[in-house]
C-alpha cells in the first residue's frame, strides 16, 4: 500500500502476508478498512472556458484547471458549439485530477455549473445548427446572443403574466425570444430539434442521460413558475417532479405552442431542486477515460445543475464570519435574506434570497427555489463588466505596448494598469486615487441595461475623453469604467431596498473580484452609500485568491466578525477564490448524500476570510456620491436624446 500508488478503497484489509495465510488468525482478526476520503468535483463552463475544480470535505480546493472553449461572434449572434464544451471539459477534469493527485475512483459527487446558453440537439443527440451559416458544429445560442431583440419586444407586448416573474419584461438573453426567433428564422433546425436545453441542464443529461431540468434554469430563464410546487413537494423529499410550472397560454399566445405538445417534451417533463441526483449517475459512456470522456467511475452522483452566476451564490451566500464557535448566527433563517451576491465575471450577476416573494421592477424575479430552495430568488445584473474591461482595453491604440511590458514583467495586464495608477496618483498629488477620473465619467451600458432600467436599447457612453492615446490615459479609463459597474451595482442595491430588501451584506466571487482597485472601488462607492431607502449597506464580501489560516471559532475568525458592529463597513473575503467551481461542487455532495440538502451543504463547505475596509476619508464619499449623480444623468441624458432624434425621423 505505501508503495504502490493505488486509489484509496474502502474495501482493501490492512494486513500482511504472514496473516492472509493463517486461518486461525483470519477467523479471529477484524480487518481494518482505508477510510476512502470524499472529493467533490464542480464543473464551470463560461464563456471563454470549461473549468473543474476538486474540493474536500472542509470545502477546500485541492486542484483546479481550465481548457478553452470556441466561440463565433458575427454582429448580434454569438455561438459555440456543445461537442466542442464537453471536450473542453473533459480535459479540465483530466487536468484537475492530475493537478491534485485525485484518483476518478476518489471522486464521490459531480455538479455541473454553466453559463445560461441555449442548446439544439436531435433526435440521435447530435447538434442541430442554430447559425445563419448552417454549420452543425454551432448549436449552441451563447447567453450574450441579442439576436432576439425584437422577438422578446413583441413578447413583452403581450403582458402575459408570467411577466411579472421576469421583473415584468423577458430580455433578449432569455430563452422563449431565442425560441422564437430560431422558428422565425431557421424553419428547417427548427423542425430538428429534439430537445431544447439549458447548457447546464444538457450537460448533465449528457453526463447521467436523464432528461430532468432543473428549478434553476426553467424558472430563471424559460418563465417555468417554480412555486407550481410550493404545496407539492419539500426539497428533502428528493424526487422528480412532473413539469406542472409551464404556462400553456403563454407558450401559445407568443407562437410557440409546438412546444406544449408531447407534454412539453422539447423543453422539459420534469424538474428538480439543484443538487437532486440524477438517474443512475455517470453513465459508462460518460465516464470511461478515453479522450473525449471524463476519465470517472459510472455511477458517480451527479446533482441537477445550476446556472454558473446561481453556482456561484451557492458558493459564496454562507461565507458569513460566525460569533461564537458553534456558528449560531448562521442557522438564522432570516440572515440569509440580508445578503447580496455578486457575481462578477464576463456579466455580473447581483442575487438575493426572501422567504416572501417580492416583485422588483427592472429585476428580474422572483423565482422560487432557483437558487436556494424553497426561498424566493432576486436577480439584478450588468450584461458586461469584465467583457466591457476587456473591450475598453483591447480597442485602445497604447492596448499592444502594454500588454508587451506586461508580459516582460510577467504580471498580467491589469497589474500593470493597477501600478501606473498608483504611480500617477503620487506623481501628480492625487488626494486618493479615485480622483484621477475627476473629470472622465463612464456610463457602462454598452450591451444595454439588465438592471434595474431593464433597457437592451441602452447604450455606453463615456464622457471626458481627449486626443491623449497615452498609456496614462487607457489606465485612466480603465478606472472611470471600473467605478461606472461599480455606480451600477450601487444603482441595483438601492433599487432592490427601495421595493421591500433589507440587504446589508455583499458577497461576491468571479475573476474580476482578484483584482483589488475593483474590490476598492465597490467597497468605496457602495460601502459607504447613504440611508437611501431606509437601510444602509453594512459590510462586504468579495471572493478573492487569499491565503486563509484561521479556522471556524478560531480567534481571528471571531475579530471579523466583531468588525459587524464598526462603521466602516469592511468587505469580508470569503475563503475559497473558485466559488462557483464550488457551488457546483455542493451540488455534487448533496447528490451523493453526504448531505441532506443544499442548505446545509452551503452552511458546511462556505467560509469566511480576510477583511478590506472602504476608505474612511469623508472626501471620498463625496466624491463618489458626485460622480454616482453625474453617472444617474448620463442615462436620463441618453434617453432624451433618444426622443430628440426619434422626433426628428418621425
């Protein structure tokens, strides 16, 4: 055994050659069995890439890796290919594995996360077109895709009810306005489809072959009415239930009533809570470990999916600093419904939870059981932060010599933006950094407005911009655009408190949270915003690459939580940086029963971490409370310009 380098079993008797052999001594000797240890692997398919990550019992990441994904863009149409994401994600699970030293038989429960893209596949399985171009390979409607805009304005005409679960309008990144559009548009795929999946959803079906939707993704995006089930069912019961969310009239009122027939066979029979395990596990096809399989044992659990963003507040949403060393203050039902979610990557996802349901204009929700089961989930969102970085950036002409001296230093590019920043801050006696954009002011719309305006016709706008194509110039916008998504964010929160939420707590995790003038800037903007709607925002949570070395009950975990109480209102780091690889990873230990549910998974494998406080200058509030007016007027700005002209054309 110490040797041999074999996977831990549960079956192998730790005894040597002199006693297999005696039969007296093996009818008298009780062998001692290997605790096989439990490890739970997430899987995360963005927009850019598959990523899997391994996790322990304590909620620790033992190893993680990425592969690339594909992707075609041609004006509004954005696609990938789901042969090409299952490839990828095979070779981040083999990577993972080796990277951890985690044998395929170690592996105890699987989850899946994914971005909410739209999938069409045949009868066989096998990809139908959803391109103009008719390649087979593109069958995959990613969930930035604005192809459908017009399709989910006519929608929206209707007032059908369910709207009112959508913040009272679907956006052209929901599901029923693609639909519609692939009938509309590409008659013939149209007539191939077998199946209409949620990515997240078809790769768990691609993985277990059961057909079972998720609570998550029908009610998120699809307009199913997840509390059809309120009196039904309780999570803990843990079966499938039948589709009775659909809304048949709606499906039919919008043009879309084929796919009602065969008992909404296309587009979902059945659902279940997130992390309900699905048929008889990993199939043998899914998990043997050839090239484009995972390399597992079949019948691995494998929990019904989330949405990444959904994933990610599973990951983070009980990574709360606890008073006493039993974690008491966490069993309050209640506490949870105090908190924000920020999930801060391509787009960023803004989630809280009530127990009641509350109806927020502009947001979209709420949706029940989508999240965290049995409680009401609201959802607010910019469509573009990191992808609207990455824009600003690329397109600007001192983009290439940056990115080469970034490269020579061997720190990535925001690095070194985040050091001219800090240099120009001293050079030129900057009071604090954030006033170097004193006269530069981003409005961040340029893929429209999820949230709270609820406008896919908006549009970006900077102000203050000059013939200077410095590289001090480019960081300079780099930090006005960083501190628009953070006014956004801000404009979302007291949105959401002005109609009923009592939020007081941030968490969030993505990649942008790794970078510290992001986490700053959200701190200094929202940290310190005023009593706007009867409540304050008391404190933060960001999930960021952070050694932790305290321990629940330890007493550097008690000093966080002691800083609740401290104007100031710092921003608290949760543990883990790979959360939404972790919230698929919950998702997995539920379905392989090491938990009862999810809320107790999340409540077992979250923690807390290190603390970054806002500014306590008073100049800086002002300054931010300023700038948060100008960035307000830009849009009402832009809609007056809007009437202006379309009065002129009319």
């Amino acid at each position: 055994m110490a040797g041999g380098g074999r996977p831990w079993s549960d079956t192998i008797p730790l005894l040597d050659s002199s006693t297999r052999f005696s039969s007296v001594e093996m009818a008298t000797a009780v062998p001692l069995l290997v605790p096989r240890r439990s490890v739970f692997l997430g899987v995360d398919v963005g927009t850019g890439s598959a990523r899997a990550g391994l996790f322990d019992e304590d909620g620790k990441l033992l190893g993680s890796a990425s592969s690339p994904i594909q992707i075609w863009k041609e004006g509004d149409c954005v696609e990938q290919s789901s042969t090409d994401i299952w490839h990828s994600i095979c070779a981040a699970v083999k990577s993972a594995c080796a990277l951890a030293n985690v044998a395929g038989e170690e592996v105890t429960g699987l989850g899946f996360a994914a971005t909410c893209s739209l999938v069409a596949v045949d009868s066989e399985g096998s990809p139908v077109s959803v391109s103009w171009s008719g390649d087979s390979r593109r069958n995959v409607i990613v969930w930035m895709d604005h192809r459908a805009v017009k399709q989910a304005e006519r929608i929206n005409s209707y007032n059908s009810t369910v709207l009112q679960y959508c913040g009272g309008a679907l956006s052209p990144e929901m599901q029923p306005p693609k639909l519609l559009w692939m009938k509309e548009n590409l008659q013939e795929s149209w007539s191939m489809v077998f199946k209409w999946m949620d990515l997240s959803d078809w790769l768990s079906y691609r993985a277990t072959g059961d057909d079972t939707r998720s609570l998550c993704t029908t009610v998120c995006k699809w307009t199913y009415l997840g509390h059809a089930h309120m009196q039904q069912i309780k999570e803990k019961d843990s079966r499938d239930m039948e589709a009775c969310g659909w809304d048949d009239d709606f499906w039919e009122e919008i043009g879309l009533g084929d796919l009602v027939d065969g008992h909404h066979a296309k587009i979902g029979r059945s659902v279940a809570f997130p992390g309900h395990a699905l048929g008889s596990g990993l199939t043998p096809t899914a998990a043997k470990a050839r090239n484009f399989e995972l390399g597992l044992v079949a019948g691995t659990p494998v929990g019904t999916s989330l949405i990444d963003a959904h994933a990610g507040g599973v990951g983070v949403m009980e990574s709360v600093p606890v008073s006493d060393p039993e974690g008491n203050c966490s069993l309050d039902e209640e506490a949870i419904c105090r908190r924000m979610v920020l999930v801060c990557g391509t787009s960023t996802c803004h989630m809280a939870v009530s127990k009641s349901k509350l109806f927020i204009p502009g947001v979209w929700g709420p949706f029940w059981s989508a999240m965290v089961p049995e409680y009401w989930l609201t959802e607010g969102g910019q469509s573009a932060t990191g992808a609207l970085l990455d824009h600003i950036i690329e397109n600007h002409v001192a983009s290439p010599r940056l990115a080469n001296r970034a490269a020579t230093q061997g720190i990535s590019l925001f690095q070194l933006l985040n050091k001219i920043l800090e240099s120009m801050m001293h050079g030129m006696g900057s009071p604090f950094l954030a006033a170097l954009t004193d006269d530069i002011h981003v409005l961040p719309d340029f893929h429209g407005n999820r949230s709270p305006i609820a406008d896919p016709k908006a549009k970006g706008i900077v102000c203050g911009l000059t013939l200077d194509t410095s590289e001090k110039q480019l960081a300079l916008l780099y930090l006005a655009t960083v501190q628009g998504i953070a006014y956004g964010t801000r404009h979302i929160v007291e949105h959401c408190n002005a109609h009923e939420h009592k939020i007081d707590t941030l968490l969030a995790c993505g990649g942008l949270s790794k970078n510290p003038i992001f986490i700053q800037e959200h701190a200094d903007i929202i940290g310190h915003t005023s009593h706007y709607s009867g409540f304050s925002i008391g404190w933060f949570m960001f999930s960021i690459c952070i050694e932790w070395t305290g321990t629940r009950g330890s007493s550097t975990y008690l000093g966080c939580a002691q800083l609740i109480g401290n104007k100031g209102y710092p921003i608290i780091l949760p543990r883990e940086s790979e959360s939404v690889l972790l919230g698929a990873a919950i998702l997995g230990a539920v379905a392989a029963k090491n938990y009862s549910s999810l809320s107790e998974a999340m409540k077992a494998l979250n923690a807390a971490g290190q603390v970054v406080h806002p500014s306590k200058d008073p100049k800086v509030r002002k300054y931010h409370d300023a700038k948060y007016r100008i960035f307000r007027e830009l849009y009402e700005q832009q809609l007056s310009h809007r009437s202006i002209m379309a009065q002129a054309l009319a």
